[in-house]
C-alpha cells in the first residue's frame, strides 16, 4: 500500500477500540460548542452506537495501516433515529468521523463514496444523512459531493434544527469511474 492511500473495509471485532477513539476524537471538537449536559448526552450516544445493532453497514477508513475513519448505515429512518415516521426507505449515514491527524487525505470523501457504492448495490436510489449547522465543514464538504437539501426529512433536536441531505445515487459523480 502506498504512503497516504486511503482504504475503506467492513469493520471487524477487534476495530472496535480504534472506532472509539476516531469517535471521540472527531467529534470532541464539539464539546466546546455544546451545553455541558448536551455535550454529555451526545457523547453517550456516539458511544452507544458503537455497538449498536441496528446498523446495515460499518465501515472502517484505514491510513497507513491505522484506523482513522468509519461511517456507520443504516437502511432506514426507523433503525437510524427510531423514526418510522420520517418517512426514509433508503440508506442512512450516522457517525461519518474522521480522526483529526488524518484530515485532509480525503477520508471522509472515500467514506461518503463507499456508502454511496453500497447503498447502489442494495438498490437505493438514494442515500441520506442528517446534520447541523455547528458541523458547518461537514456541510461544506456533503454539497460539494452533491448532497442537496431534503427540507422534508429534517429533525427537530431540542433547539437544534437538524438538517436533511439527500444524494441521488443515479446522478451522482462520486460513483463515475476514476
């Protein structure tokens, strides 16, 4: 394997402490934007998803042999949020993190085409996530891929107005051949 190549496989059992640490680390950039006990509720739940059952899908971001990244899928508003009511039949990407080291290599893009891949092959037409306004680079990053607004599908969180992206799977470049 080339120096900087990214390489995106399935999780395995023993990735589990490095998927922790990616978690913790991505996203503990926002516990200094967050109320304490909101910074306390969402941390438990990045954990608890760790080992969460309801998920189609994880996949691990590799660098240099090291674990840096990981998306988790899931194929529905239901096993996602327990949400039946939002209405989405189609794949879901939680917890896209990548390490703060590794940013820059283009892991997040290499995790976002993956899933786009895999939500292909189970037939989707199209592959959705949810996020803030805090999380403004994600943001950034999910409409240069493409994603665009689904103001249908998006979450009320306490204060927090929680914003739906939708990717059209058949239109969309991240899967044209390099």
């Amino acid at each position: 394997m080339s120096d900087n190549a990214v390489v995106i496989r399935d999780t395995e059992p023993a990735d589990r402490e490095a998927l922790r640490e990616v978690l913790l680390d991505a996203y503990g950039q926002y516990e200094q934007v967050l109320p304490e006990e909101a910074w306390s509720r969402y941390k438990e739940s990045i954990l608890e998803a760790i080992d969460g059952a309801a998920t189609k899908a994880r996949l691990a971001a590799v660098l240099n042999g090291e674990v840096v990244g990981s998306v988790f899928l899931f194929d529905s508003s239901e096993a996602a949020y327990g949400l039946p009511d939002l209405n989405i039949h189609s794949p879901i990407i939680r917890l896209l993190a990548v390490s703060r080291k590794a940013r820059g290599y283009g892991v997040a893009t290499e995790l976002i085409r993956a899933s786009a891949k895999l939500a292909t092959e189970w037939g989707a037409e199209t592959l959705h996530l949810h996020t803030s306004d805090m999380m403004d680079s994600a943001v950034r990053l999910y409409e240069r891929l493409g994603f665009e607004r689904a103001f249908d599908k998006d979450l009320q969180n306490g204060d927090t107005l929680v914003k739906s992206y939708r990717l059209a799977l058949k239109e969309t470049s991240l899967l044209q051949v390099q």
